[in-house]
C-alpha cells in the first residue's frame, strides 16, 4: 500500500523535506547545524552532514550516504 504524503508546494526544493513529507528543521548557521547534526548522528549511528538551502537560505541535515556531494562535515 503507497504511503500518503502531504501536498508539498511546487515551488520548493526536494531538499527542504524529509522523507516523510515534513520540512527539515532549519538552522540559521552552519555552525548550529554542525552541532545537531553531531548530536544527531551519535544518537542514531547514522552519519548525517549539513548543507545551506538554497530556497530558505538556512542550514538543514541529511543523510550522506547516496547523495551528492551537497553535504559536508
């Protein structure tokens, strides 16, 4: 059975969503982003980088595995 999403406005990036059809939580410097994506990755054991959107302007974190080179550490 397809999983239900929310309706997402076209006008935004894919990189502004999770994959579960929120948006990212952003973060106003890289540096913050830099802390929670530390603190995340602890907890999880899933390594995660951050990277500025270029629709907000903020800092969000993803998943680094698979993806391309938008992410860094």
């Amino acid at each position: 059975m397809a999983r239900h999403r929310p309706h997402r406005p076209l006008a935004l990036d894919a990189s502004h969503w999770r994959d579960d059809g929120q948006p990212k939580v952003r973060y106003p410097t890289r540096a913050d982003a830099l802390v929670a994506a530390d603190e995340r990755s602890k907890e999880s054991g899933t390594q995660l980088g951050v990277y500025e959107c270029a629709f907000c302007r903020g800092w969000h974190m993803g998943r680094r595995a698979g993806r391309s080179g938008r992410r860094d550490s």
